[in-house]
C-alpha cells in the first residue's frame, strides 16, 4: 500500500439558519441572528408547540419555504411542483419532540451548481426543517436553550464534487455571499447561523474510499485545517494497510486535529416517515408563492457583481474585487462612491473632457485612493468603534468628495486622516469640515515643487518609467524623501509622483 496516490472526495452538508420573523412551525419569535448583538434571555421564545406538547399542531412558515426556493433558483436547482415534510426519528436532549420536522424524499430543491474558480460544484439537494435546541455543558450540569428550537434551518447537500481543503473553504465563502445577498440568512459561522459538515474518503482507485463525516466546523478556517488533517490521517492510515472505518468525527480546534464521536447512521437509523400534521405542497395551487415572482426578485449575484467591479468601466483589480465582495453592503457603498466620482472629477475643475471621458482616464488611480482609504482608513476607523458598514455615516456623496480633495491635491495626506475621522464622527461635509477645522493643505512646504524638481532633473529615468519600468516609483519617491528632508508625506508624494509622470 505504500506509495499510492490517494485522491481526496468531499462533500458537504451545510445548515443555514433563516432570517424568518417567526420560528418555522409556530409564531415564536426567531432572535437568533441577534446573539452577539445584544442580551438573549434562555428559553425567552418558547410556546407548546416548538417545545412538542402534547395536542398541539405546527404550521408551515412560507416565508422559510419562499427563501429556501429563492436560493435554490440563485444555485439554478430545479424547483419541485410538490413537496412535503417527514419527521426523522432520533433521540437526544435538544430535541423537544423526540423527532424532528425535516424533509426526505420530495426536497424544496434537487440539482443544481455553484462555479468556484471555473470549477462547477453540483448541488444534490436544498430542503427544509427546523433547528435543535443548544445544549450548553459543564462539569456540573447540561443546560438546554431552546431559543433556537423550531427556527428555520436550510439544509444545502452537494454533489462530492470537491477534491482539496482550499475548494470546499472556497465553496462555504461563496455560498455565504450569495446567502446574504439574497438576504435570507446572516450566515455568520461564528454565531452558529451557517454549520457545515464534510464528508471525505480517500481512494487510489476509481471507486469512492470509505466516507468519513466530520462535524463541529464554525469557521472557513477550520473547514480548510479539518479538511487537510483528514486526508493526512486518511493517507498514513491506508499507507500503513489499515481500513477506514466509516464514522462521524468531531474537529478539536485547539489541538487542530479530528477525533472519533460515533458509528455514522444511515438513513434507515431515522425512520423517515411523511409529517402527519402538515399537509403537501403544492406550488400549483398556493397562490401565496409564485415562483415567477420569485425568480424575478433575484438580486444580481456575487458572481455577477465581481465581474462588473473587475470590468474595463469600473476599473478595480481582483483581489480589491474580492474585499468588495466580502460584504453586500461595502459592495453597495462603493457603487455608489463611484457614481458620485464621477460627477465630482468633472465638477472639480480641474480635468478636461465628458464625465466618462475623465473617469476612463483616471479611474486607476482614483480607484487606488478608493480602496486605501476604504480598507485601510475608514474600515480602521470603524473596526475600533466596533461599528459595521451599516453603521457608517459618512454618505456616499461624501466620501466621493473626500476622494476628490485628494486626489486634487485640497488637502494633505497627514490633514486628511484628521478629516476622515471628523467625517465619521459628525456624517459632516468634507468641505465644511475642512474650513471649519482649518485643515487645507498647508503652504509651509510645497510638494509640488519637489516633485517637479525631482521629475525634471532625471529625464532617463523618466523615459523608462514610461516606457513601463514601473519600479522605478521607488527611485522617485526616494529622491522626492530626500530633497525635502522628510518633510514630504510619502504616501500623497508617491500618489503625486503617479499623475506627472503619467
């Protein structure tokens, strides 16, 4: 056995907690997206149903029922005509009921893929049911929340398409930009609202190894580090002529290793059998969910909206692509930053030329500035006040504005720091805040001049940077520090040094 060459095939089984009002089968209230946000009570939203009474009767949650179908169309799944729910029988502390309202045979969702780096990842299913509870452990006692009992849960199985640690990180990070563009869940692993679960097996031959699942996965970091130790322990497993045994195993993050919980059930252990109490669905008969509308609704996807930020208009490279993508609100903000570019460049005075005309011409450079003091600068600013981009009170108008001093060259580097912060603390006008705090650009020192100098007496060096010897910054930027003693702001100087030498 030594020697072989083991290839890796994964799938994946992620839970996504839906950002419904209500819980899935009754109407209490679902608050889980709040936790990490502010103080949730144990057991606050509890009723006889969710906690599996005796005689009570669950309802179906359409507005669950609508986002798992909105998903499934983002993924092009195809859409049942009918569906239903079945109960699986399993037993254990934070199952109110004994069982638990899921669905088996006839999913919401079958098919479907999602690209990752030009790779077609296939969906085997979508479907829909209720979370557990949250058993909470200490040397003393269990404790139960049942908060999250009954809350929606979307359950995404995919085709075991994957073959690396890197792809199947790669495929939860995408899922999860997609999930909160749609805006039906948050997605946040941390907090529990996105859950994934890998299946691997190892094999040198044609023919599918013994699968084995790991659970306990809270991070995209953990999918990739639980994914990597697998196939290593798999390998010198196999290598050593031993058999795999098919298991469900746990990930110990802070020994980053797996470990053996239990024997893996099959379906069989669950006992399926359709929910007496709900009644089928029948897409063709509910006027209250059209899946026309539906598919209309669907915003423009991540996918989609990275390729427009990277197009020949829009101007931005693929990592700061990716930054934008990370979260749908940032992605807005900077559309809307661009838009207001555009009209203030023209209005600036300073350039020559349509609106179209003059942002084709300097969009790399503004974009450059956008995104250094976007990532950089006012995400600082915000991640030590603790605030999200929702948070943000600096308009976009604003901030378009504030790009414009720059790059005009209306206020300094060193200045425009002090600015930003005033920005974000007021949500004032840059050029109100600028007179009133008196933070112009300071005539003490004239960069200009400098650079000009530095530019006028290296005519070589100036033909080769032009003639794409692009490192050659470096050189300018350093005579421009020495001449002026240090005095200059290396970062408006480099940024001054790109637009003459243009």
């Amino acid at each position: 056995m030594k020697n072989q060459n083991y290839q890796p095939t994964i799938g994946l089984e992620i839970h996504v907690e839906l950002k419904t009002k209500t819980k899935m089968f009754c109407a209490c209230l679902n608050e889980t997206w709040k936790i990490g946000q502010e103080e949730l009570l144990p057991n606050k939203n509890i009723c006889p149903v969710c906690m599996g009474h005796p005689g009570t009767l669950p309802a179906i949650n359409k507005e669950a029922v609508k986002m798992v179908i909105k998903t499934g169309l983002a993924l092009n799944s195809t859409i049942a005509e009918k569906s239903k729910f079945d109960r699986k029988q399993y037993f254990y502390p934070d199952l109110p009921k004994g069982y638990q309202i899921s669905q088996y045979d006839q999913p919401l969702c079958s098919g479907g893929e999602l690209e990752i780096n030009g790779k077609k990842i296939g969906i085997t299913r979508i479907h829909l049911e209720e979370d557990t509870g949250k058993l909470s452990h200490s040397t003393a006692a269990t404790l139960i929340d049942y908060n999250r009992a009954g809350v929606p849960l979307m359950e995404l199985v995919t085709e075991p398409d994957i073959n690396s640690a890197l792809e199947a990180k790669e495929f939860c990070q995408e899922l999860q930009l997609i999930l909160r563009e749609l805006e039906v869940s948050d997605a946040d692993m941390e907090k529990g609202q996105m859950r994934c679960e890998v299946n691997i097996s190892l094999s040198a031959t044609k023919e599918l190894g013994t699968k084995v699942e790991i659970k306990n996965l809270n991070s995209f970091r953990s999918v990739e580090r639980a994914v990597n130790y697998e196939i290593e322990r798999q390998t010198k497993a196999l290598e050593s002529g031993e058999k795999i045994m098919q298991e469900t195993r746990g990930w110990n993050d802070t020994k980053q290793e797996t470990y053996t919980q239990r024997v893996k059930e099959g379906s069989a252990d669950y006992r399926y059998f359709p929910e007496p109490d709900l009644p089928p669905l029948d897409f063709s008969q509910d006027s209250e969910i059209d899946l026309a509308a539906l598919k209309n609704s669907l915003p423009e996807l991540p996918a989609q909206k990275r390729a427009r930020f990277m197009n020949a208009e829009t101007g931005f490279n693929a990592a700061d692509a990716k930054i934008l993508m990370s979260d749908p609100l940032l992605a807005d903000y900077v559309e809307q930053v661009i838009s207001e570019l555009k009209i203030w460049l023209k209005d600036s005075g300073v350039f020559e030329g349509t609106e179209e005309e003059i942002w084709l011409e300097n969009k790399d450079k503004v974009n450059k500035l956008v995104t250094g003091w976007l990532f950089s600068k006012l995400g600082g600013l915000l991640t030590a006040r603790k605030l999200g981009w929702n948070q943000n009170t600096i308009s976009a108008e604003n901030f378009a504005e504030f790009i414009t001093m720059l790059f005009t060259r209306q206020v300094s580097t060193k200045n425009a720091n002090l600015l930003l912060e005033r920005m974000l603390e007021t949500g004032g006008d840059p050029s109100n805040i600028l007179v009133d705090e008196n933070l112009n650009q300071s005539d003490d020192f004239n960069l200009a001049a400098v650079v000009d100098g530095v530019i006028n007496t290296n005519p070589a060096q100036v033909q080769e940077f032009k003639a794409g010897k692009s490192v050659l910054i470096k050189f300018f930027l350093g005579a421009v520090m020495k001449e002026s003693k240090g005095q200059a702001d290396p970062v408006e100087a480099e940024n001054m040094l790109l637009q003459k030498l243009s």
